[in-house]
C-alpha cells in the first residue's frame, strides 16, 4: 500500500526570491485544476528554514523557481513543525502533464 504522505506532484529544492534575497528551501507540493473557475493552484509547505522565518514573518509575496520555471506564490501560515505554506495560481513550478503522452512518457523538464 502506498504512503499518502508520497502523494505530492514536486518534492526538492527550490529558491523563494523575497523582495530581491534568493534562499535555498526544500518543499513539497501539490496542485489541482479547479472546474468552477478553470485555475490551476498549487500548493504545499517548505521545510524549516531560519534565513527563510527571518524574512517571512507572517506572510510574504514570493516567487519560487525549480527546475520547470519560475512562478510568483503566497508565503503564509507557519504550522507546529515549522514549515511555511506556499501557494499559488496557474503555472506551477513543477511538471503537469497536458496530453495522454505525457502522462504516459518519461517526466522531463522543458
């Protein structure tokens, strides 16, 4: 049986860019396409990390880039293990697959 926790469509580094100050984090995310109003939103948390808490406080506008690219995201809440959550609309920084055969082909990053 699999683990739910391995259920995430990205899962390794990334960079959040915080008004121009890039820092290495390690997250893990998932997304849907939401029917009612066509948008696909992604979602996740980040890994502990102080340089990140420093800059984040509460809540921060972002942009987060992984090897699919770059794309801007929400930086909130902080839960009991320290990790952030990171959201965001439309593009997600990882792979999403938009034909039959790239479901069934190797993953790549274009």
């Amino acid at each position: 049986m699999a683990d739910p926790a391995d259920d995430y469509d990205y899962q390794g580094p990334a960079t959040v860019t915080i008004d121009g100050a890039d820092i290495t984090v390690e997250l893990t995310l998932r997304g849907h396409f939401q029917g009612l109003d066509g948008i696909y939103r992604w979602y996740g948390r980040i890994r502990p990390n102080p340089e990140l808490a420093a800059a984040v406080g509460d809540l921060a506008d972002a942009q987060v880039t992984t090897a699919f690219g770059t794309v801007p995201a929400v930086i909130g809440d902080l839960d009991f293990w320290g990790r952030y959550r990171i959201s965001g609309r439309s593009t997600p920084p990882f792979f999403v697959p938009k034909s039959l055969a790239e479901i069934e082909g190797p993953r790549s990053v274009h």
